[in-house]
C-alpha cells in the first residue's frame, strides 16, 4: 500500500452485493480502516465512494441516493453508466488540489 503516499485521489470501489461485507457501510469501514492501519497519513488523502453494479435492479431501488455524501458515485462497470461523471468529478478535484499547491510557491 506504500503507492498510496503519491496518490492525489484514492477510488474505493464498493460492490453492494459482495459477501465481503453485510452492507456497503461496513465494507467502507473496512477498505478505510486498511489503509489507515498501513499509514494514517493516508486519511489526509481526498477519496471517491465508488458503488458498482447500479445497472442491477436490486441495487437501483437501494442506492437512489448517495450513501455517502457528495463524494459517493453509482456506476456500472458493465453499462459504463455514471463513469463519465465520476471521472469529470475527479479531474476536477485533482486540478483544484494542484492550484492549491501551486499557489503556496
């Protein structure tokens, strides 16, 4: 996980109907503990809320809004529905954070 130090922005992509955990909060919780317990820096780092599978007619009717806050995306990886908007929204906070940085020099 050492890569993660030059990240800009970290994707954690959630699946709502893996066995991995009982509900999208807890596999949050545990994808983010992970990497907290690695390097706690790490929870300085901007992160997307990415939620597969919207294309599943299970998960339309439970994930209508975003489970967590602004920077939560419901996409398809099969469909390709939300990507476009997910990767608008990231260039955009990558290009903030290196105006910010920029401006400190």
């Amino acid at each position: 996980m050492k890569h993660l130090r030059r990240a800009k922005l970290i994707f954690f992509v959630l699946d709502p109907i893996s066995e991995f955990a009982s509900s999208l909060q807890e596999e949050k919780d545990i994808l983010e503990n992970e990497i907290t317990q690695f390097d706690s820096s790490f929870n300085l780092i901007p992160c997307f809320y990415v939620i597969n599978k919207s294309d599943l007619e299970v998960e339309k009717k439970k994930s209508k809004k975003k489970p967590f806050g602004a920077y939560s995306y419901l996409v398809s990886s099969r469909t390709g529905d939300g990507i476009s908007g997910l990767m608008k929204q990231a260039e955009r906070l990558i290009r903030e954070a290196q105006n910010k940085s920029n401006k400190g020099f």
